[in-house]
C-alpha cells in the first residue's frame, strides 16, 4: 500500500490492517513522518518532532502485534500532543518562551492512556501561546499556518494539532479546550472536534491552565475516529478530583441507531448572531438535514446568554493566578499582548468574580431546563470563516468587523465555544460544508451530561448524508 494512502485512511480503517498485519505500525508511522517532514515548512504545525521515538515505538509494537499483542483500535496509529500536554521526558513549552527548555518528569493522563492503547506519539503540536487566544498566531514559534488555505489561520488553541490532521500527517490529536480551543480549529480545518462533559476526561498533566472549565478532547476525520479516541481517554482518574467516577459506555454503539426520536433545539439568540450569511445558510441546510432523516426540530432561547461576557472575568481571575509566578519571574518572555492581558486581569474585584460565578450558575440552569425539552441544541460552531493570518479584523457578510477589543484577546473567535466550557455540557463540531471560497463549516451539537453516545450518534447519521466524506484540502496530497 501506498505512503499516500495509508496517510489518507481513517483510524477506523487503518487499524483492521494493523491488527491482521497486512500493514505494519513502521510503515504507517514512516508514512506519517514523511508527511510531517514535508508540510512542516508550510504548515509549522510541530513545535518538537519525535522522529526517533516514533520509529523505535513503531517497531515495538510491529514486534508485539505480531505476537498477539493487539492493544485496540489505537495501535500502532500516529497520532499528535498538543504541546501543553505533559509528556514524561520530552520538553513541553507550552507555545511560551518561558518554558521552552521545560521537560515534564510525568506524562498526563490523557497521554498515559493513549500510550497504553498503543499509539505513536510523533510530535508535540504549535499552539497559540500558552494556549490563551483562538488564532494560533505564535510570536515564538510562528504561526501555524491552516492546510486548506495556507494564508489562513487554523483556528486555536489546538491549531497544530488541527493542521496535521487536516492535511493527513497524523490520524488524530489530542487537544485542550477552555473556550474552544478544541472546536474553533476543528470547525475552522474541517475536522470532527469534541469537548467531552466535565469530569468525563481527566485534566492532570494539562500545563498552566485554569482547572475551572479546562477540558481535554480529541480532533479526528471521522464521527467514528473521535469515538475511539473518547473511549480511550474517558473514565474516572482518582488523582484527579474533577473526574467523575461513574461507569464508561461503548460510544459506538448507538451509531447504526436512527435518530427519528431525537428532538433539536435551534437557538433563536445569540448562536446565529453576527453569523456570516453563508455559515449561516449551510449550517441550517445540516439542520434541516437533521429534520428530514426524522429529528424533531424545534425553536429555543437562551435569556441567559446575553451576560456571557461576564464571565470572562471570572476566566481572566483564574487565568491570572495560574501565571502569577512566572509573569513576576519572566514577564520579559511574554507577548506584550497577552502579558497586557494577564496583568489587567490581577485588578478583577471579588465582586465581580462573585458576580462571574453567579451568571455561569444562571446559564448552567437555563441550559439544564432547555435540554429537558430537547436532546441536542444545534448552532453554528464558528459565527465566520478563518482569517487571513496577520489580520485583525474578519469580513461577515460583506462587512468588516474588529476580532479583537480592548486587548480582550480573540473575543469573536470563541463567542460561540465559549459557553459550553461554563456550561461544562459536551459539544461535538462535524464539518457541514465549504463556503464559495473552499472553507470548512462547523456544526456545533450539544448535549446532556455524560450523554456523549447521543452526541455521536446523531453527528454520525448526520456525517453520513453530509457529502463531507473524509474530504481532505489539496496541500494533503
């Protein structure tokens, strides 16, 4: 089989082939770092290449399939860490100056699972600096660049890892979603992106964060490829405390089931303002899709949501405190923008982040009493197309807007995404088509807690009418 193919297979499709051993993990794995080796200068999507490691792995696992030591669905698969992952023995810079020579003594959760379910690391992913803004535009590593059009911004946090999937040099990656670092570059490189409910993934080893709404997800090609991905990564982690210990269900096992008894909500506020008109039209044609396989489409209103930016500065609080020591130590190593950012964030009274805390209980009710009408609330993922890297503003509809206010970082870019991280509530993202100038488009479903399986199921059926069909942009091949 061909390196060009085997790079353009889905996990799903990939690991039959490894595990009959008609492919070998060191072929899929030189494919992949041929690939790696090939975009990096366009795509500047790694910070840290793990070539050797990758292939001595490779060649471990070759060596113990061949024995009957199948792990699953995830070995011998090339995958990507996002690089405010910790990863044992291998530097993790955060996408900062501060910590660029930092070398973690353990790996995160996260990674330790998908270690154990046989995966190859091959490279520790770009990302906006430390993993605060929604664009990917790094001043110490340089801007990853977005595969579908290379003079585009691929969306962030998680930028790295979406590029790579996106132009097929990794099968999947695991990504961090705070505002929707994992969904803004899944939407914007035409991925499938999930934020899991809080508490279904462990958060330890994830570096420099607020731990209040910080989630770890993956970002695929495929509905089924992020099903394999969660299976591996969810369950309880007694050293975590924010994990839930409750039992793990088999997330493919409603994928064959219809979804004529699923009812939709289609928001009439916030969701679809400023949208674009033809993100607007594409996601309400996935909707409308949604309606003729069966699903009862509804509308619904969120009063609560016009107060969504206060709890930004309950964000900002957090954000500050997780700095605090290394801007006193290395405030020199910081952007001017985002120590601007974290220093303002200091003077937030307790007033305020009473009143932070406050709005976000509020939404998290409103959200619990809507989702008792309906199953899934449908929305665009991202209200615009990706901009061109260096820009500050966006074109909507024929008409300019600033993405940035105040030096309130990406404010736009996660207006959306935002809400699920107060909500804690799981949001997948399934790419619903292209604009007239061949860029993604996101659908965002949301769901109940812990009902990740209904979340899927739906986003499969949809996935299989959408025409997406693993379509990948012109750079991959």
């Amino acid at each position: 089989m061909s390196t060009d193919s085997l790079n353009h297979l889905s996990i799903t499709e990939l690991a039959p082939l490894i595990q009959s051993r008609e492919v070998s993990p060191v072929e899929v794995v030189d494919a992949a770092l041929a690939q790696a080796e090939r975009l990096q200068p366009v795509l500047n999507s790694f910070i840290t290449l793990l070539a050797d490691d990758a292939r001595r792995d490779a060649k471990e696992r070759e060596k113990a399939i061949k024995v009957g030591e199948y792990r699953g669905p995830l070995d011998g698969i090339p995958i990507g860490i996002k690089d405010n992952l910790a990863t044992k023995g291998i530097r993790t810079t955060v996408g900062s100056k501060v910590l660029r020579d930092y070398v973690p003594q353990d790996d995160a959760a996260a990674v330790t699972a998908c270690k154990q379910a046989g995966a190859i690391i091959i490279g520790k992913e770009n990302l906006h600096e430390f993993a605060a803004g929604g664009t990917s535009e790094n001043p110490h590593y340089g801007a990853v660049h977005n595969p579908w059009d290379v003079e585009r911004i691929p969306g962030g946090s998680s930028g790295g890892g979406a590029a790579n999937v996106a132009a097929r040099v990794t099968h999947a990656s695991l990504g961090t979603d705070l505002a929707g670092s994992v969904r803004i570059p899944a939407s914007y490189c035409g991925l499938v992106g999930l934020k899991p409910t809080f508490g279904r993934v462990s958060q330890r080893g994830i570096q420099v964060t607020s731990h209040n709404g910080d989630h770890i997800g993956p970002m695929t090609r495929s509905v089924a490829d992020c099903a394999v991905m969660l299976q591996i990564l969810a369950g309880n982690d007694p050293a975590d405390p924010s994990t839930v210990p409750i039992d793990v269900p088999d997330y493919t096992s409603r994928f064959g089931e219809p979804i004529a008894n699923i009812r939709i909500g289609v928001p009439t506020n916030y969701y679809f303002d400023l949208v674009d008109a033809e993100v607007d039209a594409a996601v309400r044609k996935a909707i409308a899709s949604l309606g003729e396989m069966g699903a009862h489409v509804s509308d619904v209103e969120f009063s609560t949501l016009k107060y969504m930016e206060l709890v930004r500065a309950g964000t900002g609080a957090d954000s500050f405190i997780a700095h605090e020591q290394m801007l006193k130590d290395h405030r020199e190593d910081y952007s001017p923008e985002l120590a601007s950012r974290m220093l303002a964030s200091q003077f937030s009274l307790g007033r305020d982040y009473a009143k932070a805390l406050k709005v976000q209980r509020l939404i998290e009710d409103e959200f619990a009493q809507v989702l008792q009408d309906v199953d899934i609330i449908a929305t665009p993922t991202m209200a615009f197309s990706p901009r061109r890297i260096g820009e500050e503003t966006t074109m909507i509809s024929g008409k300019e807007h600033p993405l940035r206010v105040s030096g309130a970082g990406d404010l736009y870019l996660g207006h959306n995404t935002h809400v699920s991280n107060a909500t804690g509530l799981p949001t997948i993202t399934v790419p619903c088509g292209l604009t007239s100038e061949g860029l993604p488009v996101g659908l965002q479903l949301i769901g109940r807690p812990f009902e990740e399986a209904l979340l899927l199921q739906a986003a499969a059926q949809y996935e299989k009418i959408s025409g997406w069909d693993n379509a990948s942009p012109e750079l991959a091949n």
